[in-house]
C-alpha cells in the first residue's frame, strides 16, 4: 500500500511495451499497484503478447495495439479477460479519450503526438517522456496542457532534475539550464572512426539501457539536439540559456544556473525509475527499490565541452531554436526518417546528420504553426525531402 499522502489516480501507460513503459509499469507496482492505482488503458506496438500479459498484470481496462495487423492477435491473447480491446490510430485515440487523471507519454516518435495531445486536452497530467511532442508542436501543446488544465511533468532525467533543481520563486534569477549528456559509446572516437559503425555497436550505450531508437540517438547526439529544443518550451527559456555540457558517468542529470553564480544540480545512479517515480506522485517522492549512490565509490565526476564537428546535431538543434517556427518538427522527421534508414543499412551512420542538414537548409520558410495539422504537413514534407536525400546518398553508394 502507497503511503505517504501519494493519493491513488486513474493512470494510463502510452508505449508500455518500451523501456519507458516497462519501467513505468514496475513504479507503479512499486508505489502501490492495482490496489492503489487503476489503470484504464495500456498501449503498445507489435509486441502483443507482452501487452497482454502486462493488461493482465495490472488489471488496465482497454489494451490498444498501434499496429492495427496485430489486433486479432492482441484479442485472442486476451480472450476470457474481460479487457476491452483496440488498434490502430482509432485505438489510440479511444484510450486517450479515457478520464486518466495522469498519463504516461511513452510512445516513441511524431506517433505519439496526436495522442497524447488529446490526452493533454482532456486534462490529465502528462509525464511527458516522448520528445517528439514538444520538439515538433511546441506551442501547441504546452497551450494544450494549459487549456486542459493538467500539469506537464518532463520524465526525461535531463529535464526532470533540472524540473528539480528549477526553483519557482526564482524564475526571475534564472540564468542558463545546463543539459548534462553522457557522450554515448563514441565520445573519444574520431568522425573516422565512425564512419563505419553498424547498428549493434552504436546501439551500445554506456551507461543506461534503452530502446533502439534512444540509444542510436544517444550515440548521434540527435537525443540531446531534441532535449534542447525540448528544454526551450519546457522551461520558457531563450535559446542562448540552454547549454550542454558532457558528463560521461552520468550521475548528475542536469543543472540550472542563477544569476548569483549558483549551480543547483540533481544527482543519481542512471535509473529511469527515478524520474518516472517523481512524476507519477509529483510533488511528493516515492520510496523507490534503485541504487543509491555511494560518494567514497564515485572517485570523480568528468566533464568536457561538446565537439559540434563531430556530433554536428547539436549544431543542428541550435540553428533549429534560432529559426523557429516548424524547423523542429522538420529536423524531427528528417531525423526519424535517417534513422530508419541507418537502421536499415541503406546509409551510415554519419550521413544521418548530413540527410537532416539538407533537409532543414531546403525548408526555412515556415511560419510557427497555429495548428497540429500544419505540424503533419511540415513532418510529412520533411520525412519525403529526407527520403529523396536518402536515395541520392544510396544511389552513389
């Protein structure tokens, strides 16, 4: 039984077959499980026996595939259940039109925006885990928030620690946030070096496990690139007040800077549970079974200046802050779209950054969007510009 003042919430897991969502769902049993929280809706992709068995787990009252091909084989999974069954974008939708009091915004990728900005709208608290959301519809979504009514709680542990460290009655003090990035498994290699890579050796990271998607995007540093467009709508702050720094043992998160000279930082073993704990009994904190840190052990924490030209997404986030407007969901498609194609061997792994440089150079002209439909227009030109620059590279490869 939870305790503590943490009060039980009607809850939904967005992507809970993810390490997201995996780890969300052990908080949760952690804090107090189906006796203290119920779960009205878990939603994932292929992997439906998991679902099933994670809907069965935690008594949710709707399990969704996104696959709309799986759903025969979700339903059979959960035949005799009792457990209400959905597909596709439609299925979606219906688990984010539930009366969640708090959402897990789990799913990977712009798949995970039109949902969880109907979740958004109904009024549940977002832990928002998925960068996309905020990269690619920024304004629109915080105002979406807003308008509903809930809170938005960064699960990121970049953005939670400095959602930490950010103290409220000194906004007016504030003076730089500081995105702390572990550097990935070729944070000493040079670009020659890189050029070479396959997809099980960048999909090493060093010092968290994650899904595919992440990792490859921790080793690029098109992670961090969308963490600081996303700490920009978070946080409401200037584009020159969002600096990263590298911290290879990943303890601290991140920092906040005042203008007193004051650095106020959040520590911790690298643990997803951590800051998933924190933001499903915000503002109070879970007792949580993770590792504690032991200082005598730590001998030292190392820190180094990013280097632009070997991980030039960090140059490419910042050109995207300075223009504004859809360069964020543009570099967003662009960047899926060359992952997959990374994924797929049809280029290396350094054209990624090159594909989304010529995609953001061809498309500079958007105004901010006023609406979500204008955001699908801008990923749906990017991911096509993308895929032309695709062929071209593999055409004379």
């Amino acid at each position: 039984m939870a305790s503590g003042g943490i009060e039980p919430r009607k809850l939904s897991v967005f992507g809970s077959t993810g390490s997201i969502g995996k780890n969300t769902l052990d908080v949760i049993e952690q804090v107090g499980g189906r006796e203290f929280f119920e779960v009205l809706a878990l939603t994932g992709n292929s992997n439906t026996e998991l679902l099933a068995e994670q809907a069965k787990a935690s008594g949710a009252k709707l399990a969704v595939t996104a696959d709309a091909d799986r759903y025969q084989s979700l339903k059979d999974a959960l035949s005799g259940s009792g457990i209400a069954v959905a597909a596709g974008e439609s299925g979606l939708m219906e688990a984010a039109d539930l009366d969640a009091e708090w959402v897990m915004a789990g799913i990977v990728g712009t798949a995970g925006l039109a949902p969880t900005l109907a979740a958004a709208r109904k009024g549940a608290d977002i832990a928002l885990a998925n960068k996309e959301c905020l990269v690619s519809a920024g304004e629109i979504f915080v105002q979406a928030v807003h308008a509903g009514g809930g809170r938005l709680i960064p699960v990121d542990s970049e953005h939670s620690a400095i959602f930490q460290a950010l103290e409220e009655d000194q906004r007016h003090a504030l003076e730089r946030i500081i995105l702390t990035a572990s550097g990935g498994p070729f944070r000493t290699w040079t670009r020659e070096e890189m050029a070479g890579v396959t997809v099980e050796v960048a999909r090493a990271h060093p010092n968290w496990s994650m899904g595919l998607k992440i990792s490859i995007g921790s080793a690029s540093m098109f992670n961090k690139a969308l963490e600081m467009i996303e700490a920009k709508h978070l946080f409401d702050v200037e584009p020159d007040q969002i600096e990263v720094i590298v911290h290879p043992q990943s303890i601290i998160h991140s920092m906040v800077g005042y203008r007193d000279g004051s650095v106020l930082a959040q520590l911790g073993a690298p643990d997803m549970r951590t800051a998933i704990g924190y933001a499903l009994t915000y503002p109070l904190r879970p007792n949580l079974t993770v590792e504690r840190l032991d200082f005598a052990k730590l001998a030292r924490l190392d820190f180094e200046a990013p280097d632009t030209e070997r991980f030039p997404a960090l140059r490419l986030a910042r050109t995207a802050l300075e223009r504004g407007g859809l360069q964020g969901a543009v570099m967003n498609a662009a960047e899926e779209t060359a992952f997959s194609a990374f994924v797929e061997e049809r280029i290396t792994f350094l054209q990624m950054a090159d594909i989304v440089e010529a995609v953001m150079e061809k498309m500079t002209g958007h105004s901010p969007a006023t609406n979500i439909e204008e955001v699908f227009a801008a990923d749906a030109e990017a991911r096509r510009k993308a895929g032309e620059q695709i062929s071209k590279v593999s055409a004379r490869t």
